[in-house]
C-alpha cells in the first residue's frame, strides 16, 4: 500500500492543462455577454485559480460540462452552434477511410457541411502534410482576440488528435 501522503504520480507525470484554455473555452460564452462564473463555480474553479494549471480530467470534466451547457460543441465561438454529436459522426466518417490522408479528408469535407465559418484543408508533400485553416466567415475583429485564438488552437487540436487516433500512434508536429 503507497503512503497516503505520495501522490501515486509524481506531479511532472500527471497531465495538466494551461487555464489559458479554460479562459479560451469561455471566450464565446463572454463575447455573447453570458457570465461564466456559474460555470466555473460548478468546476470548483474560483477565480484567483487563473495561473494554475488544470488536472486533463477536471479539464475534460470542465470541457463537457461547458459543452452541455452551451448546447454547442464548438463553445458559442463560430456563428452558428455545433450541434452536440457533431464530431461524433466527424469521427464515424473518417474511420473507416481506407488512408489517414483520406480520413482527414473526409474530416474536413464533413466539418464544410456543419461548420460554415472555417475551411480546413490537408495538402501532402511525400511524408508530411499540412493542415491549413481558412476564416471564410471572420471569427473576430481582431486577429489577437481570445475567442478567435481558442478556436484556431482548438480547431488544430482535434485535427492533430484526429489524424493520432486514425493512425494509432503519436504524430509529431513540425510546426504551427
């Protein structure tokens, strides 16, 4: 039996999240004028926790709760909502592609049909791809604006997990 007193894993080995990203999943729900502070006190998440990082299972926690909350699993950053399921079925679609090229592909053609606002297409050179995101619809005025950043960062966030989850291991990024 451990000592109650260790933590089973070593801080550095426990998967933390910047609360950046839970100011960036807030950043819709603000720019619409809704307050957030209900939804961090569900969380626990008080407000002098700004610099702190967040354990990745109170993250997720937090992530779903939001999404419940908004009815929209692009987090009130896009002009219309994503319909809750949205990326369920982006999944379905792109799992049995017969290539991790095609996967992403049939990922990106999916996201045109639900997500007007943003082009995301995948242009390969021999063994490296790259993944460019284009506003067809501006998602802010400015390019510094929080909501317009979470969602570029978000957006590649689930295409990187995507192609990982399509090939079953880790991809490395080169750039971004």
């Amino acid at each position: 039996m451990s000592d109650p007193a260790t933590p089973a894993d070593p801080p550095h080995q426990r998967a933390t999240v910047a609360h950046g990203f839970v100011t960036g999943m807030l950043a819709g729900l603000v720019r619409r004028g809704g307050d957030p502070a209900p939804l961090l006190a569900a969380a626990g998440i008080g407000p002098r926790d700004t610099g702190q990082r967040m354990a990745l299972d109170r993250y997720a926690a937090f992530y779903n709760r939001v999404i419940a909350a908004l009815d929209d699993e692009g987090f009130a950053l896009f002009s219309q909502p994503l319909r809750r399921g949205s990326f369920e079925f982006l999944c379905r679609a792109a799992l049995g592609a017969p290539t991790l090229a095609d996967g992403l592909d049939r990922a990106s053609r999916f996201l045109d049909l639900v997500l007007p606002d943003l082009r995301v297409r995948i242009a390969r050179r021999g063994a490296d791809a790259t993944l460019a995101i284009e506003e067809r619809i501006a998602l802010a005025a400015r390019a510094d604006d929080p909501a317009r950043v979470f969602a570029l960062e978000w957006l590649l966030r689930l295409f990187h997990g995507l192609a990982c989850w399509l090939a079953g291991r880790g991809l490395a990024l080169d750039a971004v």
